[in-house]
C-alpha cells in the first residue's frame, strides 16, 4: 500500500513538472520562482528568508511604480556621504534593481550571466 502511495506521488509530481514545463513561455517567471524556492530549501537563516521572498516576489510582485525610488533614496541616505555620492549611488541602485527585477520576474538576457566559480 505505500508503495502504491508513493508511485502515485511521484506520478502526480511528474504530472506537476510536465505543466509547470509547459507554462514557460507564457509564465517564464514560474520557473525562475520554483528555482529561489530550491535555493531556499537548501539555505540556512537569513539566506534562506531571503530566496524565500524572492520567490514569493517573483510569483506575486509586479513592477509599480514608485518602489525603485523609494530603496535607491533610502540607501543613498544611509550610504552616502555628499550629495554628489549620494546621487551616484541612487543611479547605481536603480541600475542594479532594475536588472534584479528584470531576472527575478523572467526577462531574457541576451547576454549568458555569471553564477560562480568555472
């Protein structure tokens, strides 16, 4: 009987992987989110929180307007030591937030991105 339970599970996963496979093209992001929620899994502390939300952001976050200024000005605040600097650091921010957003919520990248060590 658990063997029957567990053959049924793995068919009902399969099933699973087989729709979420399909959906990629319309809902590219899907993939990107169940792949934070992996990393999550396999993270410790705040790590793990933080793919966490990263999948949930990927899954339910939309670009609206106003959040991108908000974090650029709060960590140029905090950060910078001029106004110069903290301009700097505002564009900057934008620019990396910009391409966080664009990946976490399924852009294609011409471009191949570096994940580590090779």
């Amino acid at each position: 009987e658990e063997t029957q339970a567990l053959a049924r599970s793995i068919k009902a996963t399969d099933l699973l992987i087989r729709n979420i496979e399909s959906a990629q093209e319309v809902w590219p992001f899907l993939v990107r989110a169940l792949g934070f929620q992996v990393k999550g899994f396999f993270s410790k502390g705040l790590e793990q929180l933080l793919w966490h939300i990263t999948m949930l952001e990927a899954l339910f976050g939309e670009d609206i307007p106003g959040v991108t200024k908000r974090l650029a000005n709060r960590t140029a605040a905090v950060t910078g030591q001029s106004e110069t600097e903290r301009n700097r650091i505002r564009k900057r921010f934008e620019e990396l937030y910009d391409f966080r957003s664009r990946l976490v919520h399924g852009d294609k990248f011409k471009d191949q991105i570096w994940g580590g060590t090779s």
